[in-house]
C-alpha cells in the first residue's frame, strides 16, 4: 500500500526524536516563546517546500518530504550553540556533528522495531540525508563507520531530492528568521531597507496596501520572498537539467555540480540576507546571553556524566563504560544530543542545584 519512500517518511514522523523536535530550538529556546519557530515547525516548513519543488520538477515527492523531515532528527538541545559546545566537549573522541548524529540516529539510536535497530530507511534516503549539503571527503566517525559496511557513495553529489530538501531547509531558514527576529524586536522593518531583494520586497507590499498593519506587512513580505526564491530555484534547475539531459539518477549524481540550485544573483541575494541575519540576530546580546548558558549547560552535563556515568539513567549507564573513557563519551553524547531544551535545562537542575529533586 506504500512505497519504500512513504513508509520511510511515515516511520521518521513516529520516531520519538522527530517528537522531540518540538522543543529543540531554532533560534530562540522553547521558554522564550510559544510563537518562534523550533526544529519542529521548520521541518514541517521545510517539507512543504521541498514537496511543491519536487512535484513541479517531476521528482519523487515522498522522497524528498522524507528527507526534509529527517533532516534535523540529530540536532542538540539548544541549536548550534548545543552542538558547538557538544563539539568542543568531544573533542579528544571524534567530535560531533550533528549530520552525523542523525545518521545514528536513523540506524542505530531509535529502537522500536523487533528485527532491527535505527528505522530500517532505504539507500536513497539515507544516501540523501548524509550527503544532502554534497560530497563528503572527510566524513565524521560514525559515517565513516557506517559506510564501511554500506556504502553510500559519499564522493558524488546526493540525488535530485535530497538537493531539493537541502534548499528548502535554505530557504525556509532564512525567510523564516525575519519573521521570527522582528517579532522578537532584534530588528525593525526599517533596518531590512537596504538588504537585497529583501528591502524592495517590503517597500513593494508597502506600496500595494499602504497603511497595511505590521503583522499583514511581515506575512505577505516573507510570503513573497519564499515564492521569488522557490521560483530562481525551479528557473535555474530547469536550465542545468536542459545541460545535463540526465537520463537516471546516476547521471544527476555524477556531475561536477548540483543539478539542483539558485541562479548567480539569487545565491548573492541569499548570501547578503545571511550577513544579515547573522549580525542583527544570531549575534544579538539577548541571543548571545541564552547560547552562553545553553554551552554552559552542555558542558556541565557532558562532564558530570563522563567522569561519574553511574549518574545516567539507568538504560545509559548500562551502556557505558569506564569513566573518561571514548565509549562512555560516545554514550554521554548521545544522550545529551538526544535532550530537549526543557529536559536540558532541568537535568541540569537536578545535577547541579542542591536543592533540586531528583
């Protein structure tokens, strides 16, 4: 009744690290506010957007939602800050990084089924959330592990798909981010003035409805970015594929370049936005303060747990292994990879107020 595709799609939506999303931040950390995007929102954001590409380009629709909706299952609590903190925690074990975590995630973390570990995904989607930002010449340890038993190809660009899912997730990041830094008074409509395409687009839905009030103003603003940039997409990808005249999969995944992209003026657009976003938003104080506590947080947890394991919960501490060592590092991390921000915040309460219970 599905295809492998559907029933991966449906099985990423039942896992409990997609639940989790819910209260894994975007930007702004789940207390902050009940209106700003979180890890849940956007991916359901991104989804939309990858399905109404992949059925305008004739691609395969289920395959690209899946990835969209997969595609953050291995984010930390607390956004890239998490996962920085993380990072430098693991330092002397490999690292972390978050792509890498998912793979984990889908194969090995999620236990739910009676014949195997992970969700059981196909090639494709696997291949494509791995590889969905393009080739991987020094993928991080468990990619590397995981490839040595099953290769996913990771020298050639991933499938028409997972370009799609990495271009949506562009798209809804950014355009979303306006929305949620000017309703979090981080910047005005006033100071997007000079961004470009972003500044003529508000003065165009200023022009149409004058006297338009703020709320309308934002939608219809960040509404028409998403069609002007969903639209380059389809223009641009439509002219490679005419160069390309690929004739299977293999062929798109071969090529020296994405099939899939912006054109020159639409990735200048984007990039512009980005500085942007980056110094009015990600780099405000008040999101500055909540990312030095959320690494504070992190590192807290990570070195408690390493140096006494007997303090994780009791199917985790079973896991581990001696204290400091790589294999109790690797288990601390899934864990702490595996926290909300809210459980996050309250384990570390736990741990470190005397007077919080246990």
């Amino acid at each position: 009744m599905r295809s492998a595709f559907q029933r991966d799609r449906d099985r990423i939506i039942h896992c409990a690290a997609f639940r989790r999303l819910k209260y894994k931040t975007q930007v702004f950390v789940y207390h902050e506010g009940d209106y700003y995007r979180t890890r849940l929102t956007h991916s359901l954001e991104v989804a939309q957007i990858a399905r109404t590409v992949s059925r305008t380009l004739g691609l395969d629709e289920d395959l690209a939602e899946a990835l969209a909706l997969g595609h953050d299952l291995g984010h930390t609590p607390f956004g890239h800050s998490g996962e920085e903190a993380l990072d430098a925690a693991m330092a002397s074990f490999g690292g972390f990084d978050h792509n890498d975590q998912t793979l984990r995630v889908l194969t090995h973390l999620e236990r739910r089924y009676g014949d195997f570990d992970g969700l059981n995904l196909a090639w494709e989607t696997l291949e494509g959330t791995v590889k969905h930002n393009g080739p991987m010449r020094d993928p991080p340890p468990s990619i590397r592990a995981y490839v040595a038993q099953h290769d996913l190809e990771l020298e050639t660009w991933p499938g028409a798909e997972a370009q799609v899912a990495a271009l949506a997730d562009d798209i809804a990041y950014n355009n979303h981010d306006i929305d949620d830094g000017l309703r979090a008074g981080l910047f005005d409509v006033a100071d997007l003035r000079d961004v470009p395409l972003v500044g003529p687009v508000f003065a165009g839905v200023t022009a149409r409805w004058p006297g338009i009030e703020r709320g309308r103003l934002v939608h219809e603003a960040v509404r028409a970015l998403i069609g002007l940039m969903v639209e380059d997409l389809l223009a641009e990808t439509g002219r490679r594929l005419a160069t390309l005249k690929p004739q299977s999969a293999d062929d798109i995944r071969r090529w020296d370049r994405p099939v899939v992209a912006f054109s020159d003026a639409m990735r200048a657009n984007d990039k512009a936005l980005r500085a942007f976003l980056f110094e009015r938003m990600y780099r405000h104080f008040k999101v500055n303060r909540m990312t030095s506590k959320a690494r504070r947080v992190v590192r807290d947890l990570f070195a408690l747990f390493l140096a006494e394991p007997e303090c994780l919960p009791t199917e985790w501490r079973e896991a581990a292994d001696a204290p400091g060592t790589a294999p109790t590092a690797r288990i601390v991390a899934d864990y702490i990879a595996g926290m909300t921000d809210r459980f996050a915040l309250d384990e570390h309460s736990r741990l470190f107020n005397p007077y919080a219970r246990n």
